[in-house]
C-alpha cells in the first residue's frame, strides 16, 4: 500500500505498516521496486495511473477512483492535444499531476523534485519547453532556470486559496515561525518563504531544522528571504 502525505492519518499509519508514505516521486517508484504483486494507492487517481504506468504487470486497487485533482481536472486530455499541436517545435514536459491520457503525449514526465535539474538539461540541449498544467510551478522553474517556456496557465484551486495578506498577518502573529511552501502556490506567498520545496523536501527541512528563520516583518527594504529561497534537497 502506498500512500501520500496529504491523506488521512489513519491511512498513513496503514501504508507505513505495509508499504510507503511519501511523496509523488517517491511513491511512484515504490511499486516498481516492491515485490508485492498488487498495489494498493491511496490518493488522487492520476497516482493509481503513474503506478501503474511503472508497474504494468501489476494490478493496481484505489479505493475511490473518483478521487480526483483540480489541477488534472482543468487539463482536458483534447486542450492539451490542441495545445501540443499549436507548439510542435516544443518539447512537452508534463507536471506528475495529470491524467495518464495527457502523460501518453509528453516527452517527459516531472515531479517537483526532478524538475528543476530536467529543465536545464533542456535548455543546454537547446530545446524549448511546452510545459503543462501548473502555471505557478511552471514560472517557478522558469525563472530559476532560464528554460524557454510556454506555459498552460492551470492552476491547483486549493494552492491558489493561499494568499499573501493572510500570509503576513499569520506572520506578525508568530515571528518566529518559519514559512514552508510549495511551488505550485501563488509566487506572493512563495517569495517570502524560507523554504521552497516538494512536500518531502519540507518535512526533511523541518525535521533536521535546516530551515532558517527569517526575521519577519523584515527591518530593511531587502529582506533577505525574499532575495533568495532556501530550498531543501536530498
């Protein structure tokens, strides 16, 4: 059984006792390399499709297979198709967030983790990205990277919920708190935080307490989380 860190705490206990909670990169390898001969994902369905992409000789259980994600929902396997048609000189890179009838098109398929070491491999090679279906994430790794990229402008309803007033009021609140976000929020709540990363990289930051504390709200003009994220890796 294999489970992200999002669901419920019950069905991760169950996962951690016979199999894996982690996050997508993760889980998507799990069962590839496990032994057993069926898996059981607990999670949005585009994981039970990525599973069982890696794992094609093994039956794949969801326990709802209309558990889905506002992100994949707003990806429609024909707009894609239209879009990848109106960019043909393009390189598709598709965001682990999506369909496995959207996945069957890319030339390549990322997770938070990998995507900003693909992006510039791309870019050395001289290939320009079409990128899908994330637009915060998507300007995320192009401003970090250069990476010429057209982008289809989806977004997570959920991550776009987060908004940087809130944000700044939680903060004059609790000083000393430190901000964790993930890339696929909106970049006024990404900028300021002190660590960016995929939901792994968060947990390991908080858990060997290598996220710096910034000083919040900052004394200068230049605040220096802002100037520059503190990103977690492996």
């Amino acid at each position: 059984m294999a489970a992200r860190w999002h669901v419920d705490g019950e069905l991760q206990d169950l996962a951690r006792a016979t199999g894996c909670v982690s996050d997508s990169r993760t889980m998507s390898r799990f069962g590839s390399d496990h032994a057993a001969k069926t898996l059981v994902v607990t999670d949005v369905r585009f994981m039970g499709d990525c599973a069982k992409i890696l794992s094609p000789g093994k039956p794949v259980l969801m326990p709802d297979l209309d558990a889905t994600c506002w992100l994949d929902l707003g990806y429609p396997p024909d707009a894609y198709a239209t879009f990848c048609d109106v960019h043909p000189d393009r390189s598709v890179v598709v965001y682990a967030c999506t369909s496995a009838a959207v996945k069957a098109r890319a030339d390549w398929m990322v997770t938070i983790s990998c995507a900003l070491a693909i992006a510039p491999q791309l870019k050395d090679q001289g290939q320009n990205v079409l990128w899908v279906p994330g637009g915060h994430l998507g300007r995320d790794i192009q401003k970090r990277t250069g990476a010429d990229m057209q982008l289809w402008d989806g977004a997570c309803i959920v991550h776009d919920e987060f908004k940087d007033l809130e944000l700044d009021l939680v903060r004059l609140q609790h000083p000393d708190a430190q901000v964790l976000a993930h890339p696929a929020s909106p970049r006024p709540v990404v900028t300021p935080a002190d660590v960016v990363g995929s939901t792994s990289q968060l947990l390991k930051a908080v858990v060997d307490g290598s996220a710096r504390v910034a000083p919040w709200p900052p004394t200068t003009a230049s605040c220096p989380a802002c100037d520059s994220w503190r990103r977690t890796r492996r």
